[in-house]
C-alpha cells in the first residue's frame, strides 16, 4: 500500500498568514493526488484534484503543487472558515489511501 | 443539487452482521463509480471499496474484503455496504462518496459501534 505522510500534523497560524501543508508519498505516485478539508463536525470536501486541479466552488486561496512523491497545499491568507483539518489522497494505485491529516488551527 | 444520505448505522455486537443504506439524488447514480470510506474515532481515514456504474466490477480494501460487500441498486439510486462478522475496530463513521479517484461528493455519514 502506498503510504501518505503529512506534515506537520498541527499547524498554528494567525489569520492573514500563508501556509503549506506537506504531503509526502512512499513511493512516486505521478499527480494522483489530492486534497480535502474537513471542517469540524462535518464531511470531508474536495479542494483540488490531481495535485494542483482547482474545484469548482472552491475559494481561489486554496493551490496544489507536486508530482511524483512530495506535494503542497497551499493557502494563500488563512481566513477563519479554514480552521480545518486537511488530508491528502492517492489514486494512483489500489487501495486508495489517506494521509493522516493536518490540523490548522489558531494561534 | 446532489445529496447522498447514509442509513442503517447504530450499536452492533461484535460478530454480528449490519447493512448501510446510502440513497443519492441530484444526479444519475447509474453514470458514477460508487465508493464508501470509514472514519474511525481517532480520526484516520480508510477507503473501504467503490462499485462501477454498471455493476460490473468492485474493488475492496484488502483488509476488508472477506468480510464487507458493495452492491447497488440504480434503479432506487441506492448504494449499500453488507458488513459482516464485525469487530471492535470497524467502529466509525461511514461515509458514502461518489467517484472512484476523487471523492467529489460526500454523504453525512452514519456512525457505527461495534461493542457488547
């Protein structure tokens, strides 16, 4: 199985900050990768597709870059509603997998 | 709008056998690839398997396949999961998603506990 780790598991930011959120993959994965955000007490929704695809809907802050084993999600100025917990995703091959998430909260 | 609305969760002994109902709308359920992903308390994500638009091939998380099925239903627009022979660790939420690569649409979820 292909592993996803994400770093750093918290991250501790002040509004009007821009952030990168890790995801590094065990193995290469090309650009079969991709993002979601889970606010609490809530289901997951896609941010970006295919590591750097933007989703219809989907604020313009929010970015994606990688390929192969190292990817970046990147918020441009944290707004409050972005205090979420962010996974990763491949679908480069079965099973699908998640990373372990990173958790962006308030400083 | 598309909705996609889990059922069928509660409190299960272990061993027992439990069968989760997701009803879509707001699209054509027979053109997607189906797929169900899990939750577990602690928050780690696990795919569990999808399900092609025509019924025509499912893939499972190894782990999980000699105890859970998929199947569908088009025609009531229903996507289901069959568990069997559960056990403490398949307690979570479980969510009904659409697609087979990107889970572009998810449901509420519906919580399962496996406890005695």
């Amino acid at each position: 199985d292909i592993v996803l780790t994400q770093s750093p598991a918290t991250l501790s930011v002040t509004p009007g900050e821009s952030v990168s959120l890790s995801c590094r993959a065990s193995q290469g994965i090309s650009t079969s990768k991709h993002w979601y955000q889970q606010k609490s007490n809530e289901s997951p929704r896609l941010l970006i597709k295919y590591a750097s695809q933007s989703i219809s809907g989907i604020p313009s802050r929010f970015s994606g870059s990688g390929s192969g084993t190292d990817f970046t999600l990147s918020i441009n100025r944290v707004e409050s509603e972005d205090f979420s917990v962010y996974y990763c995703q491949q679908s480069y091959s079965l099973p699908r997998t998640f990373g372990g998430g990173t958790k962006l909260e308030l400083k | 709008e598309v909705q996609l609305v889990e059922s069928g969760g509660g409190l299960v002994q272990p061993g027992a056998s439990l069968k989760l109902s997701c009803v879509a709308s707001g699209f054509t359920v027979s053109d997607y690839w189906m797929s169900w992903v899990r939750q577990t308390p602690g928050k780690t994500m696990e795919w569990i398997g999808d399900f092609k638009y025509d019924g025509s091939y499912t893939n499972y998380a190894p782990s999980l396949k000699n105890r859970f099925t998929i199947s569908r239903d088009n025609a009531k627009s229903t996507l289901y999961l069959q568990m069997s022979n559960v056990r403490s660790e398949d307690t979570a939420t479980y969510y009904c998603t659409r697609g087979v690569t990107t889970f572009d649409y998810w449901g509420q979820g519906v919580m399962v506990t496996v406890s005695s």
